[in-house]
C-alpha cells in the first residue's frame, strides 16, 4: 500500500473495481491513474485516464508511449 501511496503512475488493467479493498488502491495514490477495460465500469471518474479496448491490443500502444516519455 506504501508503494501505491508513493507512485508517480497507478496503471488498473481488466478489472471491475468491484472487490473491496483492491478497488481502494487507485484512490490511495497522490500520482497519475489510467484504467484500460474491455468495457465501462463506472468508476472511470477516480481516474485521470480510461482506455476502451483489450489489454492485449492496449497494453504494447501504452507501453511505447511510456517509453517515449522517459
């Protein structure tokens, strides 16, 4: 919890926020959150950034931009 607390980035992939207390965890951080879902969950308005789509197709898009950023 210390680690999500301290972190510049939070990145939540493929779930529905629906299990108590992991769904706590993006509200715990100071820093950036992004959620990449298949679908909507609701909770989109806790994070800085929702991304629609399969982690598979998802995930390698994201993971260049974070490289171009660093």
């Amino acid at each position: 919890m210390e680690a999500v607390r301290k972190a510049g980035l939070v990145i939540v992939i493929g779930t529905s926020l629906q299990v108590y207390p992991a769904n706590q965890l993006p509200r715990m951080t100071s820093g950036r959150t992004v959620l990449i879902n298949m679908e909507a969950t609701g909770e989109e308005d806790h994070f800085g950034l929702f991304i629609a789509g399969r982690t598979v197709g998802v995930l390698p898009a994201v993971v260049e931009v974070i490289k171009g950023t660093v």
